[in-house]
C-alpha cells in the first residue's frame, strides 16, 4: 500500500509504517539529511568492533545543499492530465529528524519557470517519475474532501455520538459519489460549462464541469421535476422560494 501526505504526517503521524506500507510527502527545505553509513547496509562490518554502532553517515544538509551534489536526470512526469519534461535528482540518505536510522529515498524536481519540489519516501523500488506522479494524484482527493466539505455539506455536521460521527462523513462522500456517477450518465451537457464561462468569465481555461456544476445542474432537475404542467395551478410562495434559493445557491 502506498500512502501519500501533506507535511504534517510525514514529519509527525507516520514514523512508523507497518509492514507493505510506503509513505511519499513532501520534504522541508530546512529537513537536515546524512549519507547512510556503510555499517547500516552490512552489519558484518561492525561485528568486531567495540561501542555503539554508527546510525549515520556524513552531513549533506538541506535539500538545497543535496540537489547541489547529485547529478540530474531527464524524464517525462505525467501530472494533472499532462506530461512534462522535468530533470530529477534522487539520492538515497537519512533524515534522523523524523525516520532516524531509516534510509529513504529523497527526490527532487526541478523545471523552468516552476519552483522546485523536494519530496521523500520510503519507496525503495518504484521509479522517481512514477513516484512524483503518485505525488500528483494526491491533489485530485483533497479536492474530492473539500467539495465534500463545503458543498455536499459533510462540514457542516454538528454530531457528538461517535456512531454519528462515523455514518455522517461516509454518508457524504457516498452521496457526492451518487451525484457524479447520475451527471455523468445523464445530466452532462456542453451549455454546462459554456454557461459557466459566460457567468463567470475569470474562467477563461475552464473546460470540464467542477462538481460544483453538477450538484447545481442536478438541484435545477429535481425542481423541475417536482412541477406538474399538467396541473394548471400557481406555485406556491414555498416553492417560489425553494427555485430562488437553488438558482442563487447554484450561482453562488
């Protein structure tokens, strides 16, 4: 199982992994790294020696300082949908900081007009353009939480029973998920984005619905079908005001 986190798991939540778990984040500019001692890779080296074995080898520094000393390689990374040409330093090390004596692989991207990344993980064997790839997919599910939390509503739960607690978040994202599987087979259309864009023309680069778009459009279906035009009467001040506070909602 691989694991993808923000900072805060990598340099606190995570420091012990339990076995066929790898964990990839993003590594501190001020994170202090060493080389890996050669007693760590072979224990027969220290097996005549006297005192306490070594747990590191010498200072390489900051991120910065490594990627000043190790050689770069091109390669194609394929990230949000695109597949750019990146040159990439990795260097297996230690970071005592948080894994002590255990190696990990740092991996720095660097490309022009874009501000370098540092990442570290315990993945000894996958590829460094893979691994910045699984790095990268990470931001398609925190997207995913915050619709989940500021649109579908799962934020705004108040529970206190742990049992509440548990059924309200998986309650969400099952809803959100229902949401997009209906759009996706019934409710997508091209005027979708194309009336998006003439609301709101900062998105001149928007080209596909954000789930913000599909709960709107879905919201407008229901209404719609919760009147009868067969029945010659007048909408009641109740559903007037239902539309009104979808269509405001939605344009919001």
């Amino acid at each position: 199982m691989h694991v993808v986190g923000d900072g805060g798991y990598i340099c606190s939540a995570l420091r012990s992994l339990p076995p066929g778990v790898t964990l990839t984040g993003p590594l501190p500019r001020h994170a202090c790294l060493y080389e890996v001692h050669p007693e760590l890779d072979n224990p027969l080296l220290r097996r005549h020696r006297r005192g306490r074995p070594r747990t590191r080898g010498a200072r390489i520094g900051t991120p910065a300082d490594l990627a000043a000393v190790v050689a770069g390689q091109d390669a194609a990374v394929t990230r949000y949908g695109k597949t750019a040409r990146v040159t990439v330093r990795e260097h297996r090390c230690l970071w005592p900081g948080v894994w002590r004596s255990v190696p990990v692989r740092v991996i720095i991207v660097t490309e022009p007009g874009r501000p370098g990344l540092s990442l570290v993980t315990t993945d000894p064997r996958t590829p460094a353009a893979a691994v910045v790839s699984r790095y990268a997919s990470r931001w398609a599910i925190e997207v995913a939480f915050s619709d989940a939390e500021n649109i579908t509503g799962a934020g705004e739960a108040r529970n206190r029973v742990p049992r509440a607690v548990e059924r309200t978040v998986p309650f969400a994202l099952f809803t959100q998920s229902i949401v997009i599987i209906w759009y996706h087979l019934a409710g997508h259309h091209p005027s979708v984005v194309r009336g998006r864009r003439e609301k709101a023309p900062w998105y001149a680069t928007k080209t596909c619905p954000a789930y913000a778009d599909m709960i709107a459009r879905l919201r407008r279906v229901l209404i719609a079908a919760q009147f009868t035009p067969e029945v010659p009467r007048q909408p009641t001040p109740e559903e007037i005001r239902t539309v009104q506070l979808a269509w405001a909602q939605a344009a919001a």
